[in-house]
C-alpha cells in the first residue's frame, strides 16, 4: 500500500475517532424553571462559561417551564453562568413588533439574567444526563 494513502487513512480514522469522542463528551441538562412559584410559561435560559471555562456558551427556549439542551445544544463539561430571561405578551422577539401586536416583554428583575446571581452551574466530565431546576424568587 503506498505510504501517503495509508496516512492519509490512518488521518482519516483519527478525526472520525476524535469527533465521536467530543460528541460523547456532550451531556444533556433539562428541568423546570419557575417564578414566585409559578412555571415560565416562555423564556430562554443560557449558559455562559465562567472564567476559566473553555466550555462554549448554550442557549435554549423555556416552554411552559421546561427547558432541555440535548443533542446540538447538548452542554460541555465546564463551568457556566446561568440567565434567564422570561417573556409575557406579544410574539416573536423583544422588540419584533408590528402595529396589531403588543410588545413581547423580558419580566425578570436582572438578578437573574443581566447582573445575574444565579450560582454558577458545573458540568463534570463524563456525566450522564442532568436535571437542573431553577426556583426563582
């Protein structure tokens, strides 16, 4: 066999190798999220890493007080800074707004998305699927 078409294989295999190992180091993380006791009926959680985390930012929607992130949004071990912002009236994005519509509004005071005081979230390497609650209050 010649020798750069075998490299060029064995180069191959690694990559293959190497991307089925980063997929299974992806980890899924869903739960509930509520508000003064009561589900968020629509938001959007993010996860942002923390200093020193190599791990890359994930975001999701929040339907009727459920979120998930799984297979493309599938988390990386690391640790994260959660924000959650919730939305009443209107559709579409903030700010997204036609004559007929009212305006979508974010209704969370900002400790819990711009200047949040959510306790930071980890991820441990290997670990199976996680469920993370947030009661907000």
């Amino acid at each position: 066999m010649n020798g750069k078409l075998f490299l060029g294989i064995f180069c191959l295999l690694l990559i293959g190798c190497s991307q089925a190992a980063d997929d299974s180091s992806l980890t899924s993380v869903s739960g509930k999220v509520t508000y003064q006791g009561e589900p968020v009926r629509d938001g959007v959680i993010r996860l942002s890493p923390a200093a020193g985390s190599q791990a890359p930012a994930r975001t999701t929607q929040i339907k009727a007080g459920q979120y998930q992130f799984a297979e493309r949004t599938a988390v990386k071990a690391g640790t994260y800074q959660v924000e959650i912002n919730a939305f009443r009236g209107g559709s579409g994005l903030p700010g997204d707004r036609t004559e007929d519509s009212p305006e979508r509004e974010q209704f969370l005071p900002e400790q819990f998305n711009t200047k949040t005081e959510i306790e930071a979230f980890t991820v441990k390497p290997g670990a199976s699927e996680i469920q993370q609650d947030f009661d907000l209050k």
